[in-house]
C-alpha cells in the first residue's frame, strides 16, 4: 500500500514538473527555437492541425526559423496562424518558404518573460502542494479506516513531504536555468 501512494505522488508530480518544462521550453529567450512554433495550428483543409505535420521547420541560424510547407497552397494560413499567436514576429515568405527572424530582446522584454516564467513556477508548485494535500488526506482517511497505524501514516507523510519538497527543488533549478537563459544577452 506504502509504494502505491508514494508511486501515485511521484507520477502526479513528475507530471507537473513535465509540463513545467514544456511551457518553461515555449519562452523566448531571444535564440531561434523549433519548440517555440509546437503549440501553432494551421488551417489544413479547414482542420486545425499542428504547424509540424504541414511543414518542415528548421532553425538554420540562432535568429532564424524557416518554415517550407509541403503544400504551398498553405503558405497563407501558415503565415496567419504565426500573426495570431503571441510569437512577437512578423513571417516573411517568397511564396514557398517562410522566414521568421527574431530580434534580439530588450532589457524589458526579457524582464517580462522572467516574470511569465516566475508565474508558471508558481503555478507547478501550487499544483505540487495541491497533490501532496491531496495524498496526505488519503493517507488520514486510511489510518481513520484502520488500514494504517498512526505511526506508519506519519512516516509515509514525513515521505511525501520529502518528495515533494525533491521535486519543488527540481522545479526551481529548472525555472532558474530558463531565467539564466532569457537574461543572457
């Protein structure tokens, strides 16, 4: 019973440390990035479908994306769908590749993202404690339905403290290793 929960915590928690990373990798750190286009849909045939599966994306220098649609009868869509999202950068295109050049980043911008950043670490965390409660609650209610002594409910709590205190220190080396980068001119 013990590692079941402890197995079930660590699964929630990597998850939110996973998902910390995914939207830690779509910030700008003023160095071109496949992984800033993920979250972009085209209009394909009037479906929603990621930018990746109508088009090769390269990053041929550390300012530059390039975009080559492998129909380029959505060259115009790709392009629209760039403008709509919160990219900061206006495609150029000669009707068969699209080019997206990223200008280096102000002092100020680069505050803002650290800031964004800052508020996704709270977040996680937020979520990190939420589980922990979570599990701390069903280890109560098993010691309450006798199925754990008072001694062994405490110890397992004192281990899910432990772990998720591990996994909020992940959290934190993370987000400062992303903050290091935004700010690095």
């Amino acid at each position: 019973m013990k590692n079941e929960i402890i197995d079930e915590l660590e699964d929630k928690l990597t998850k939110s440390l996973g998902a910390l990373k995914k939207d830690l990798s779509k910030l700008r750190t003023g160095v071109a990035s496949v992984s800033l286009l993920e979250d972009i849909k085209v209009a394909y045939y009037n479906q929603p479908t990621p930018l990746n599966q109508v088009a090769t994306i390269a990053v041929p220098d550390s300012r530059t994306i390039t975009i080559q649609p492998w129909d380029n009868s959505v060259v115009g869509e790709i392009e629209k769908a760039i403008q709509k999202s919160d990219l900061g950068v206006n495609p150029a295109s000669d009707g068969k590749i699209i080019r997206l050049s990223f200008p280096k980043l102000t002092e100020e911008r680069r505050k803002e993202l650290t800031k964004h950043g800052g508020k996704m670490l709270e977040n996680t965390k937020v979520s990190m404690r939420n589980v922990r409660r979570e599990i701390n609650e069903k280890l109560k209610k098993m010691e309450k339905d006798k199925l754990l002594s008072k001694d062994d409910a405490f110890k397992q709590q004192e281990d899910v403290q432990k772990l998720t205190d591990k996994f909020i220190e992940i959290a934190d080396k993370t987000y400062l290793e992303k903050e290091r980068e935004i700010l690095e001119i």
